[in-house]
C-alpha cells in the first residue's frame, strides 16, 4: 500500500554531475587532520591523548562524557595541539589536531567476541558504540543508544537510502558500489533489535541502486522504490511513507514502533562487526557548479573543507556560497578551515544564481500560505516568523516551533524569499533560552521553600 506524507516540495535534482561518479580514495597530501571533540548529538568528547602523544588510525583520542560516541584518529601521527578549532556548525570547538606521519599505521581492531552470526544484541551495541557509530545522515544521534532505546519497543527497521537532498549522492554511490555493507550491516542492526525483516527505502530516482540491492538482498530484506518527494529523507516522513504510521508531535520513531538508520550507517556497523573498525572515513560528495570537476571522495576525517575543493580541482569562478550539506539544510561557510566530521556527507560550492534564483531580494510576506502547505510536519512557519521578528519569543512554544525539522521546504516555496529557516532557528534558541530560565527559577523557589520549611521547623524544635 502505499502512503504519502503531508507537505514536501520538488526542489530539481541536480544530481547529475555526480551521480555517475565512482567512489575515489583521497589522493592529495594530508599534512594534519583536526578532529573535533563534537561529532555527534550530546556533550563533546573528553581527549584521552595529549600534546606529543604519538597515534594509530582507530585509536581512540576522545571519550564522551554522558550521551555521545568516542572518536577515533583517521591518521597515524603524533599530537601536535588539543585546542579549540573552527567547526562546521560555527564558532569554535575543542579539537585534537594530529600531525599525519603518512604511514597509516593501523591500531589494533576492536576486539568482535564471536562470528557476527552469533552476537548477542547486547555484544552488537558494544561494537556499535566502540566504533564510535553516529547517524551519518548529518543527524549524529549516537547509533548505539538508538538501539538500547529501540529494545523491546519497535517492530519495524527501515534503512534510510531517501538522499532526497539535491545534488548529494554519496548515499547513492555507496549504495550501488557497496550493496552487500549495506545490507548485511541492516541485518546485523535488525538482529541486534530481535526483529526478522528490514525494509530499506530508496526514491526512483535511484533505480540503479534499487536493482543493486535487490540482485544481493536475501528474504528476509525489501528494497522498496519511493516516489520522489522532499523531504522524504527525513525519518518521520519516511516512516509514514512506508508504514502508515504517524509519529505524534515531540514523539520518537519509537513511539510508532519503528527505527529508522541511514544506508551510510549501516555500511559503519558492518565494518564494525565483520572487521572491528572504528568510524575513521566517510564518503562526501564535492558538487556545485563553481568547481572544476564534482566528485564522490572518500576521506579521513578531520582533512579540511579546502582539501575537499582541491579533490573537486578547485574552484572555478568565484564561488558565490559554500555549504556543509545540501542546499536545503546546509549550513553556510564562512571559511575553508573547518574539518570534515562524521555528519559531512556534502560540500556544496554554488555560483550567485544556483542559490538566488532572483534579484529582487527579499519582499515583504504576503500570507498566501505556500509554506504552511509545503511544511511536511503542518507548521504554521510565516507565524513563527512574524512572532520571532516582533519578539514575541513567548508565544513560540505554542506554536510547536521545537517541531520544525529545518528542512526548508518553507523557504524553498515562499514567493517573498523570506529567510524563514534562519528564523525558526534562532527562534528555537529564544525557546531553549526561556525553558532554561524558567527551569531554573522553579528549581530556585524550590530551594528557597525548602529551606524555608526547614528554617520554620529549626524554629519549632527551639521552641
């Protein structure tokens, strides 16, 4: 049966100059890679190197403090610096910094108890959380804890292979290159949940990929061609889309008891479990019409996003934006220097009209309601925008704005050109500002009543 999401929009493609385009290893120098503390949802990692310590690659170099997943050295070499360094996301982030001794000197595999047939779910979420597995869709929720959560609650999984983002096809590449990762590291993750079936979603678009899995996939594993639509990439849409089910407002895949990973994920648990190795690479896609010949580069973390553009053959023109990810949820550089982190799966370099389709700049919001209708989770985003820009931060909440998966289906159909994601996501921080402070004036009148009680039962007893 087929089932369609609410909202969306059909950005074009412009998958072309890369879908075609083979995964290559990194061939240019690496002198160093800087390797972010913060890779992933959660507090950043604490280093367990220092400055002199000398380095293998999938040596543990940080551990998490509370929610999150250790990160490994990509490079063998010795600690030059354990400082803050520029960050994707911006501003700056704690980071160990690796000078490369260009050798690859491999540390020890992360020890697999038993034949992956014969794994406990317990044994496959320590591997998982080991490697150092994050959702490598961008998201960067940690892999392991996903699973611990799932146990016992979901009855689906679903592998993610939407890539409904334009121009991005590291997901395609791998897919139709790396079938059997794929699919066996589903089976080991749909194993690890105690289910018997894994569903992997793909759009139409990919139909070399959907032939590749099927011609490898056993019974006990359905490829399944999407229609294409943004963005279907997004769990909650995708879940819909294949089961019917509607994930309720704040609520978690798990409360429809389903589990959603991507395709790039599943190809790190195999690697994890068939060869104990640790999340140290990732596949990124090098596109947009301001570089000289776009490519599907696999690379160590931690290598630049300059190094990214020389694998593409440099610039071409000037470029008139440069995005981490996609051209929907990307976020803007400011500055090459930045690493490449375990969520990059993109770097985007646009000329001035692949993303300003007009000059007229921003008009004022006429309320025709195009991105009420494009929102695929029935936000009312033209409201959140008015509210944030009359700083009316209070009646944000209410609106459901922490409901907003920035996908920028909003902006995208908005004939005013109105920059309704930058809103929503400062708005959200107003938000998350209020709930702190609100949350910490209750925990202080508490204080302030218990110690009252206590100072009136002191009294009592004196008397």
């Amino acid at each position: 049966m087929v089932h369609r999401f609410f909202g969306g929009v059909h950005p074009a493609g412009n998958k072309e100059a890369t879908e075609g385009v083979a995964i290559a290893p990194l061939t240019l120098p690496v002198p160093q890679v800087v390797l972010p503390m913060s890779q992933h949802v959660g507090a950043p990692c604490k280093p367990t190197v220092q400055v002199g310590d000398l380095v293998k690659v999938g040596q543990v170099i940080g551990e998490p403090a509370g929610l999150g997943a250790p990160i490994h050295a990509s490079v063998s070499g010795k600690v030059i610096a354990v400082e803050p360094r520029p960050h994707t996301s911006g501003g700056s982030v704690l980071a160990v910094v690796i000078e490369n001794d260009g050798q690859d000197t491999p540390a020890d595999p992360i020890p697999v108890p038993a034949p992956v047939e014969e794994l406990t779910p317990e044994q496959v979420i320590e591997l998982v959380r080991a490697a150092g597995i994050t959702g490598m869709g961008g998201a960067g929720f940690p892999t392991h804890v996903k699973l611990s959560s799932g146990m016992g609650k979901v009855d689906t999984i679903i592998l993610n292979g939407a890539e409904c983002e334009p121009y991005i096809t590291a997901d395609h590449r791998l897919m139709l290159e790396r079938p059997e990762k794929v699919i066996q590291g589903g089976r080991v993750l749909m194993r690890a949940l105690g289910l018997q079936k894994l569903i992997i979603g793909i759009e139409a678009n990919k139909m070399d990929a959907v032939e590749a899995l099927k011609a490898k996939a056993p019974a006990d594993v359905e490829v399944r061609a999407l229609r294409v639509r943004y963005p279907q990439g997004s769990e909650k849409q995708l879940i819909q889309n294949i089961t019917g089910r509607q994930v309720p407002p704040g609520g978690l895949p798990a409360h429809v008891g389903c589990a959603v990973f991507n395709v790039a994920t599943a190809a790190a648990v195999y690697d994890a479990c068939y060869e104990g190795k640790p999340v140290t690479h990732r596949i990124v896609t090098v596109t947009g019409k301001a570089v000289m010949s776009p490519v599907n580069v696999e690379v160590p973390l931690g290598i630049p996003l300059q190094t990214l553009v020389d694998a593409a053959g440099g610039f071409k023109g000037t470029p008139g934006r440069i995005l981490s990810g996609g051209p929907m949820m990307g976020v803007a550089q400011y500055d090459l220097a930045p690493p490449v982190i375990k969520g990059t799966n993109a770097l985007l370099v646009l000329r001035g009209r692949e993303f300003t389709p007009t000059p007229k700049g921003t008009l004022t919001c006429i309320h025709c309601g195009r991105c009420v209708s494009a929102c695929p989770m029935k936000l009312t985003p033209l409201f959140f925008n008015q509210r944030f820009t009359a700083g009316r931060y209070e009646e944000l909440e209410g609106l459901r704005i922490l409901d907003c998966i920035e996908c920028g289906s909003c902006a995208f159909s908005c004939p005013a050109h109105i920059p309704l994601v930058q809103s929503i996501r400062a708005g959200k921080m107003e938000v998350r500002r209020l709930q702190a402070k609100a949350k910490a004036e209750a925990e202080a009148a508490k204080a302030e009543a218990e110690a009252a009680k206590a100072e009136k039962k002191e009294e009592v007893s004196a008397k």
